[in-house]
C-alpha cells in the first residue's frame, strides 16, 4: 500500500511514524514550506496523546523536551481560584501529561520520521489537486519551484492544518475559518516560577483571559521558561495576520491589573522576547471526510478552539486510529471507513463542547455569577456542578483515566504492509 501524506506539522508527521511502525512502510511525506523551521509556542500533550507516543517507542524522546505539569487550576480574573485538578499520573492516569514548545516536538518527530521512513520528506510540494484513477488509486498534483509534479498512491491522507488544501478541493464553497471574535496572543516568557512550578494556570473569563504553564523547570535563580496565551475579545473582523509578530507592551497594559501575589500577569507579557497575534478561529464540523482513497486528519479534519488544549493531542490520536485501521482492516476502504467512524463523530462533539469553553466553562459561570469576584466558590458554583463540567469535557476528550487506562491498544498486532 503506497500512501502520501500532505503536511508535516504534527498530525502529518506523527501519522507517516504510525503507519511505519503498523507495517505499512512505503509512506511519502509533502510538505509545502520550503524547510521545517520548528515554529510556534507551547503545546500540551494530554495523556491520551503519550499513550499513543509511548507505543510508538517515542516518549521518552519527548518527554526530555518538556515538563510533567502535576495540577491544572482556573481562577477568575482577581486571581481568586475556581477549580483545580491533578493532571497526568498523578491523576490516576498511567501516562503522563506533558507541557513541550510546539516547534521542538514538530522537529523531534520530523527526525523519527526522517529516521524510519525510505522516502524522505518531499519539502516545496503545494498540493494544487487530486484526481481519481479508475484503478482505485489517487493521483496528487504538486506545485513546486521547478514546476508541477505528481504522485499517485493507494491512500492520500490530507493533515495540512486549518487550511487544508485537500479539504478545500473537496469543499471548495467552505471559506474561511469562522472567527470567534476573540483575539490571541502568544509568546514564551522566562518569569520567576508560580506556585509549585509544575501548575497550568487559566485566569480570567469567556472576555479576556491569561493562560501560563512552564515549558522548562526553573533554573537555579528560581526563573522558568513559561509558555503563555493572553485572549481578549476585540473588534474587526478576525482577519489579522497569522504569526504576526506585536510589540508586547500594549497587550501587557491590557492586564495591567492583573497582578496576584503569585503571578504578576503584564509583567509576564511584558518580559517576552515576542509575541505573536493570531484570530481565534475553527472550522465547522464536517459531515464527511473520507472521498475515494482521500481522508482528512488533525486541523484539516476537526481544527478546534484551544479551549481544554487538545488540537495536538487529537491530532495524534487521529494518526494512530488511521494507522491501525488501514493495517487490520481487510481492504484499503474499509480501512477508511473504519477510521472515519471511530473519529469523525467524536470530533464533531469535542468540536462543539470547545466552542462552548469545554471545561473553562467554569471561569465563565464564576463571571456571570459572581463578575465582582466571591468569598466562598462553593456558593457560587457547587462543587459538584464543577466536578461534573471537568468530568464531561475528560468524557467527550477521550480521556477520562478509568476509560483511558483500559482502553484496547491501538498497535496492530502484526503489522503487515500492503
């Protein structure tokens, strides 16, 4: 089975590993950026996600990238808190949670996959088509610097991000990602550590809101590398730059007054080497992802708000549920199909639950309820009610721990290529 994949961002890459380890080798990468440079900020892995690295015999390559957070706790934005939770093994779960900068973990997979696959990754190619062949098989039309090229194979998966191309040839009226209204802003900081150094923090409501986790464990002087996202609802349209870079000191006056005896917020932003803006923008569910020999997979099937940090997680998780079908299934579209119904519906769902603040839902009601702050949360929102809210959106992720922990394996067990 020859099998190209278009992207190699995260889902693109962690899927060619999947689908070497599971026995199906003759896998080609096309990525259109001329060099893999390793871009972006912080990303978080769910356990769930080092589930499926850990069987791939790669986590331990990542996890020395990154930082095992222990708690994820919301406050309002006064800095009083609403909820906390452990995170990762020490909440239950048998694998850990982790916290990584998105370009090192794009280029730590760019490297195993580079390492096992024959082909190498085929940088410059700009997918510009795809035609089916009466022999079942797809041909891919590539634009590139010295012209256009093309490949056929039994299997194109698109994992081209929130802009896919392949999804836009299949659904050429769809547009533009919808825009929230809320604008984001993304840097890396080096801050004296909060709390115990291992906490992701959410400050704030459904209007403006701080989001910081390490990204590193502090260094001797008490300092740590954070990751952190500053939101706010703002006016226009939503069509800002993608990674345009900002000056941090109007975004940092934005917070001035959010400075807690345990984190100073704008002085965060304000010690930031860069900060990139970004609409915060999805895509609407798809009612089919799979044409022909063609699937879509990651941002280019389900692209969600950042909303309970799952996009790279699921991402993963579609590479491994594709990979395992195509290699048990007993033909190529029952493979798909397979896939298909193991993961669209469940991203549909999940999709929903993050445009309605997945389980930062809380911040929210703690700002309709009480928007001058409170003295006692439980008055406010019932412990239960909140335990209920982390439980339902761990339930549509995929990653409640008794489910998680018991859940078959995705490794085939005999990988053979077709």
């Amino acid at each position: 089975m020859k099998i190209i994949i278009i992207g190699a961002g995260i889902g693109g890459l962690a899927a060619a590993v999947s689908l070497h380890e599971a026995g199906l080798h003759d896998v080609t990468v096309y990525e259109r950026s001329a060099a893999i440079r390793g871009l972006g900020v912080g990303i978080n892995l769910l356990p769930h996600a080092l589930r499926e690295l850990t069987e791939l015999g790669v986590a331990d390559t990542i996890a020395e990238l990154g930082v095992e957070p222990r708690t994820l706790a919301y406050y309002n934005r006064f800095g009083q808190p609403i909820w906390s939770e452990p995170r990762g093994r020490e909440a239950g779960y048998n694998w850990p949670q982790l916290s990584v900068h998105r370009g090192r973990l794009q280029l730590a997979l760019r490297d195993l996959a580079e390492a096992r696959l024959a082909e190498p990754l085929r940088l410059d190619h700009r997918l510009v088509g795809v035609t089916s062949n009466d022999d079942g098989t797809e041909t891919a039309r590539f634009a590139t610097a010295d012209g256009t090229v093309e490949a056929t194979a039994d299997v194109i998966i698109g994992a081209d991000g929130i802009h896919s191309a392949l999804r836009a040839l299949r659904y050429p009226a769809e547009g533009a990602p919808p825009w929230s209204g809320l604008t984001l802003w993304r840097g890396v900081t080096r801050i004296p550590a909060f709390l115990d150094g291992r906490t992701m923090i959410l400050a704030g409501d459904g209007d403006q809101k701080f989001v910081a986790y390490p990204l590193a464990p502090a260094d001797a002087d008490g300092r740590m590398l954070v990751n952190f996202i500053a939101e706010r609802r703002v006016g226009g349209t939503g069509d800002a730059d993608w990674n345009r870079q900002v000056d941090p000191a109007p975004i940092a006056e934005l917070f001035r007054e959010w400075t807690y005896d345990w984190l100073d917020v704008p002085a965060a932003i304000a010690a930031a080497d860069e900060i990139l803006e970004y609409p915060m923008v999805d895509r609407d569910a798809l009612p089919q992802w799979t044409f022909g020999r063609t699937t879509l997979l990651g941002d280019a099937a389900h692209a969600m708000y950042p909303n309970g940090s799952n996009g790279g997680s699921q991402a993963i998780l579609d590479a491994r549920t594709l990979a395992f079908h195509l290699a048990t299934a007993p033909g190529i579209d029952a493979g798909l199909a397979a896939y298909e119904q193991a993961r669209r519906p469940a991203m549909t769902a999940l999709l929903a639950g993050t445009r309605a603040t997945g389980p930062e839902r809380v911040m929210q009601l703690a700002r309709e309820r009480a928007p001058q702050g409170f003295s006692d949360i439980d008055e406010v929102i019932p412990h239960a009610e909140r335990v209920q809210i982390a439980a339902d959106y761990k339930t549509a992720a995929g990653f409640l721990p008794e489910i998680l922990n018991d859940r078959p394996s995705l490794t085939p067990r005999s990988g053979v290529a077709r």
